[in-house]
C-alpha cells in the first residue's frame, strides 16, 4: 500500500482530491471484491493460457465510450489480449457528430462499424434500432468470435449487443449494472443485467442491486466507474483556453452554465415542457450557457426544435454544441458555475468536482448524489427552475467519491483475466437485502412538508394543518355528530376544507394521521371497537374512504397512542428511547415507547393504563372492572364526585356559586378545591393517589426513563405521582423523570407526527 500510494502521490500531485478519493473508495472496495477475485485462484489457467484472451468492446454514443476508452486503453496494451472493437449507434451518424473519428484518432483497432439507427427519433424508431441491430450483430460477433463481449450501461444499442451475444453464448461483461436513474433507462440497464454473466460495477449500492436481482456474488466485481481513472487525472490547468474555445473569450472559471436535457421516452410531452422552462430559466438568469445536444431517443428531434424555436442557436447568451472531447468537458464541468439538465455526467462526474447541480425531473433520481446536488423532479414553472438555479449557481461544494477512486481500470482487466472460459455459461442466484436511497428534492426547500391531523373524540371533531416542525398553522372545530355516518360526512367535508387551506399556506400535505378513541387496527385503519365517549363507533373503515376521496395516504390510531406519538416527535419524549405517555381527560389513556418505538400489542390492546387496578374494592369503572386508575382520576370520576358534592349541598362553599344552569362538570371540582373547598381537595387527592399508584406498578413492569402527563389534569397529579414513587416505587424504580407535557395539542400533533415521521423517513 506505502508503495502504491507513494507512485500516486509523484503521478497526480496537481490533483490532490484524487488522493482522498482513493483513500475513499479503497477503504470499503477493498472489502467487497473478495469473492470476485477469488475467481482468479479457480481460473483454469491450463485451457486458457494457450492463447490470447479474446476480448470485443462494443460502443455505441460519445457518453459510453467516455466509459469504455480506458477500458480499451488497458485491454490494448496487455500481451495477454487480443482487443476486437465494435462501433455502431450514434458514433457513426453527422448529426451527433460522427464520433467514430474519436475512436480511430485513439489508434483502437476498429472490426466493424455498423449502422444501426434509422432515424426517427421517436419511439418506433427506437424499436427498429434494436431490430436493425440484431439483425447485422451475428455476423460480426461470429466473425469476430470473442470470449468476451463488453458492454456498457442502458443504452437501446447495448440491448441488441447483450441480447445477440447471449444468444450465441457469448459471456458478457456489463459495465455500470445495477444502477437506478428513474426512467426506461432503468428496464433497459436491468435487463442488459439479467443477460450479462458478469458485472463491473461503480458503488455498493449498486452491488446490492445486482445481488437482489440475483446475480452470482462471484461474478459481480466493485470496481468503480472507468471514466474516473481520467477524470481523477485530469489535467485542469488549461481551464481558460478550453472556457474561451466553447463558451466566449474572456469568460471566467464558474461565470456559466452547462446545460443538458435528454427526452424521457416514457414522457416525450413533459421533457418538451420541462425543457422550454429550463431555456427560459437560463434565460432570465442571464449567464453564458453551454447547451449540449441531447442523445438520440425518442423526443431528442423535437427538443431540438424547440431549441431553435426559440432561437438558441443565435442567443448571445447560449452555446449549442453536438460534442466535446471527453478530456475538455471534464475541464468544463469542474470550472461551470452550474449543471441543469437531466444528464448522468451531472450526478457522477460534476460530484468528484463539487460543481453545483440542479437535476431535472424523473430521469437520475435514484442515482446516488453527493451534496451538489438538488432535484427538481416537478419541474413544471420557470419560476420553480429559476429558484433551484438561484439555489445552487457559483457555489462549490466539497467533492464527492461515491463513483470511483481512479483505479477501476487495473481492477476490470484483472476481473477479466480471472474468468474462466471453461466454466459453464450458466449463472446461480442470491438474494441480499438492499437499503434505500434519500436524496434532496428542491419541493422540499420551496413548499412546508405538512400533514393534515384529525382529533376525533365524543365532543368535539377537530382538523389541523400541522408542519414539520410542529406549528399548527391552522385548525378547525366542531361538534361531534351522533351518527356514524355524520361523523364521517362531517370529516370529509373538513378535510377537504383543510386541504384547499393547505395550498394557500404554502404547504405540502404528505398525508392524513386520524387520533379517535377506542381499540384501533393500525395496520388497516379500522376502529374496531369503541369508548363509552364514542358509543357505536364500532368496525368502522376511516382509511378507505378518506383516502379515496382525498387521494392521499391515510394512518389512524388510538388517541393515547396518538399522544405518545406526539410527545416522541415535538415535546419531552424527543431522543428518550424508553418512556410512558398518560393521556388525562374524560377517560385515561397513554401509549408506550420501548426502544423509541410504539408497542401496540398483541391485539391492538396495549398501554391501556386507565385500566391498571389500583384497588381491590374500589368504585366501579366503565371498562365493566372496579378499582382502575380512570374510576378514580378521569374527567367522568371527578364529574361525578362533582355531582355527588354538589347533591350534598357540599360543592358551592366559601362564596362560591354555580354559573347559572351549566352542567355540574370536573372543573366546577377544580375551582372549589382552590377556592379551599376541603371535601374537593380531598377528591383531587384521592384521583392523583390512584394515578400515582397506577404510575409506580407501571415502573416496575416497563422500567421507562420518563413519564410524560398530558391532557387538563396533569397539572393536578404530576406532584403527587412524584411524592408515591418516591415513597413507594423501588429504589431501582424511582429514578425517573415524571413531567407534565408542554404541548397543548399532543393527540393532534401525535395523528400529524405518523404521517410526517413515515412519510420523510418510513418509521412509525
């Protein structure tokens, strides 16, 4: 390793960052190419040193051969091959420049040139392409007969190569399989996958794709992307020559734009659409635009015609090119001021160089991106692109190796020396897991990730619109209907008020999360059985309905729940992995969070801590038990006690009268006890006693760090809770933090705190 990295040092010393890339890179490739070069020690060296391995290298269009060059470089060089060269597709056509001269000024030894496009550019087009080209590859492949062919990524040309090469029982080599861009690229790439028998791929990423499609771990090499054994060497020095020869004289290192949009075949009428904006974008942002022709699928002729429609070929601001050397982009990318567009060089090669990136609909999105850059996948305003361009224009972010280290090359060549041309064609199968990708979206800066949350109890049905980082910036209230059917009329009706809220408000609705009382399903959004409160809301379907008629995912669950939910994501339970919620009002609920996760039990039933017995012979509870915590410290228990004191003559005292014909309620108790109303006090006591004794057995079974009171009555019981576990609890028991909640909304922050905690990070 000294010695190697010695050599690095005296050959890139211009080029610091490649050292930190192959510091990068290596550390983890080094730990994921062991099966694949264990391939090297079965090789049958007696069948196949005999002769010189045989080798094909197909391309296709400028952007693979940028790939495969180094490749071919290598391959060229070393006695122990024979190179064979294939050029077909774009490289031969006028229109894109005829790159075939690049092939032939390299000095590569070129066995056929085929023509393989007809012209079109739409999607029948694309189809006779692969045709014309299976029909003239059999030939070629069986004249040149390689033991190996090498193709490269997911192009409709590299279709017709793998298919044709499978069919003759040709081993294949795939070159950045495994990867994910967002649109047909991605059946065509994956498909090419599925016919290769060996795969040279760039990330780990990648690597687990291909091992979930099944592919032989020894057959599957992490090599890195080729084009970074040049792009890590680049020579960058040169940088004002090559600005003044494409984009104008005198213009300065991160004063331009580069800009390249290819058609997505699966929406040719979006990418015209988005395509005309990102002109129009580059337009009011005024900077010189270098605008690069796009490929040859199916839209790139209509792209072309609104270039010219809106006479880019002579705005003083924009340069339109068909190519540039491989050599000079890199110059290009590394000093441009921004990338815009959809083209992979903005995802792979701008990241080694920091440049700014503002990404372009559906097309690379799921390719792994270092910070530069920023998606716009809706980009459907030229305001919206502005706004990403504004974003991300002459800034520099720190390079990203995700790619490669700039010795991908030596691995491949050495992967290709280790195949055994003796080993059957056939390949075997695994099947790991794969995490998934998180990138930046630029409607994530513009709009406020929000949900709609709903508060469904006896009295009172309540709607908010909640954001990410906990505001309700907006909520509606009424009166619970007694039927079912009114309940969720009502509902909808202030769900979809709040939904046209939500657009005013700048905010981005990623769901609904319903908080309603009684045993829920959280897995199917049923109601199975109800609380006295909500008597007859019973078997009731609140997901399919509401996501029907809003079109948006939709979570429910039981209301102390709810709150602990709510407490784990905005209030005292943030960061603490083991704690308890207990829920005060009419009833007593709570939910529990073990391991910073909500337990809900068995049958939906857990954390129904109401119901903890804290007397053998206590008074009677509406669960049908005695003796249970909410018999003693509910709102419904300190309403009748109320009743019972003021039936005596016993609650109105020290000057203290009933507001006309109000209801007999809990807080009547409340204010009589302050008022020092001593039969009062006394029920109070009794109910924060019950609720302490619940607490404590709770300690001992759930060991939790905090316990969080929420709901009008905490403020009553958080004291005496304290006082009986500190008396009472174990010594191990009471080292514990006992708080009342500081949020005034914990259920519909809860019902919120679903949809936003799955909906960004897919944990509930």
């Amino acid at each position: 390793m000294d010695k190697i990295l010695s050599y690095r040092v005296g050959r890139v010393h211009k080029n610091w960052y490649s050292e930190v890339a192959f510091l990068t890179f290596n550390n983890f490739i080094n730990n994921n190419n062991d099966l694949a070069m264990n391939a090297t020690m079965k090789m049958d060296t007696a069948g196949d040193s005999s002769r010189l391995r045989r080798v094909c290298i197909a391309t296709c269009n400028r952007a693979d051969y940028s790939k495969l060059a180094p490749i071919m470089s290598a391959v060229h060089k070393d006695p122990a091959f024979h190179l064979s060269v294939i050029v077909l597709g774009c490289h031969l056509i006028d229109d894109y420049g005829s790159t075939y001269r690049l092939i032939e000024q390299d000095g590569f030894p070129v066995d056929a040139k085929l023509h393989t496009i007809v012209r079109g550019e739409d999607e029948a087009a694309m189809v006779e392409s692969v045709g014309l080209a299976l029909v003239k590859l059999p030939d070629v492949l069986k004249r040149v007969n390689p033991d190996i062919l090498v193709v490269h990524g997911d192009r409709f040309d590299a279709l017709s190569l793998s298919t044709a090469a499978a069919l003759m029982n040709i081993r294949i080599l795939h070159i950045e399989g495994g990867e994910v861009s967002g649109t047909i690229d991605d059946s065509i790439r994956h498909a090419v996958s599925k016919l290769a028998h060996y795969h040279a791929c760039c990330t780990e990423r990648a690597q687990s794709r291909l091992l979930t499609m099944c592919e032989d771990n020894e057959r599957i090499l992490l090599a890195g992307c080729p084009s970074y054994d040049k792009l890590l060497h680049a020579d960058l020095t040169n940088h004002d020559e090559v600005i003044a020869k494409w984009i104008e004289p005198g213009t300065k290192s991160k004063e331009y734009v580069i800009a390249l949009l290819h058609p997505v075949t699966t929406s040719i009428q979006e990418s015209l659409k988005m395509f005309g904006l990102m002109l129009d974008a580059l337009d009011q942002l005024g900077a010189m635009t270098l605008i690069l022709f796009p490929n040859i699928d199916a839209g790139s002729k209509e792209i072309i015609r609104v270039m010219r429609l809106k006479g880019i070929e002579h705005h003083p601001k924009f340069r339109p090119v068909k190519h540039i050397p491989f050599e000079e982009f890199l110059v290009l990318i590394a000093h441009a001021g921004c990338m815009i567009g959809n083209s992979s060089a903005g995802v792979r090669e701008a990241g080694a160089f920091g440049t700014p990136v503002v990404n372009l609909g559906s097309r690379q999105t799921g390719r792994e991106t270092g910070e530069n850059v920023l998606h716009c996948r809706d980009a459907d305003t030229t305001t919206k692109i502005k706004h990403a361009l504004d974003i991300q224009f002459q800034k520099q972010f720190p390079p990203s190796y995700i790619y490669g280290d700039g010795q991908a090359v030596p691995r491949i060549v050495k992967f290709l020396k280790a195949m055994s041309l003796k080993d059957e064609i056939q390949k075997s199968f695994v099947f790991p897991p794969m995490p998934d990708s998180k990138s930046m979206d630029i409607d994530h800066i513009l709009e406020i990730q929000s949900a709609l949350a709903v508060d469904l109890g006896g009295t009172h049905l309540r709607v908010a619109i909640v954001t990410n980082s906990g505001e309700i910036v907006h909520k509606l209230s009424k009166s619970t209907p007694d039927t079912n059917e009114g309940k969720l009329l009502e509902l909808l009706n202030m769900l979809q008020e709040a939904s046209v809220k939500a657009i005013d408000l700048n905010c981005r609705v990623l769901g609904v999360g319903i908080s309603t009382g009684g045993r829920v399903n959280p897995r199917s959004g049923i109601v199975m059985h109800s609380t006295k409160a909500l008597d007859g809301w019973d078997e009731i379907d609140l997901r399919s309905p509401i996501s029907a008629k809003l079109h948006l995912p939709v979570w429910v669950d039981n209301d102390g729940n709810c709150a602990a939910l709510g407490e784990r994501k905005f209030g005292h339970g943030k960061n603490v992995e083991d704690f308890i919620t207990i829920a005060t009002g009419t009833g007593i609920g709570g939910g529990i969070v073990l391991g910073s996760k909500l337990i809900h039990g068995n049958n939906f039933c857990a954390a129904e801590l109401g119901h903890v017995k804290v007397s053998l012979d206590g008074p009677a509870c509406l669960c049908g038990s005695s003796g249970c915590a909410e018999a003693y410290a509910s709102g419904a228990a300190l309403q009748r006690a109320a009743v019972k004191l003021n039936e005596a003559g016993e609650l109105f005292t020290n000057g203290y009268k009933q507001d006309g014909d109000a209801e007999i309620s809990a807080k009547h108790l409340i204010q009589a006890a302050k008022l020092g109303n001593q039969k009062a006090q006394a029920v109070l006591d009794l109910g924060a006693k019950a609720m302490g004794s619940a607490v404590t057995s709770m300690l001992h079974v759930m060991n939790p760090s905090l316990v969080i009171l929420c709901g009008i009555f905490a403020p009553l019981y958080v004291h005496e809770v304290r006082r009986m576990i500190d008396e009472d609890a174990l010594r191990s028991a009471r080292h514990v933090d006992i708080k009342a909640s500081a949020l005034t909304e914990p259920a519909l922050l809860g019902a919120a705190s679903i949809v936003l905690e799955y909906a960004t990070r897919r944990a509930y």
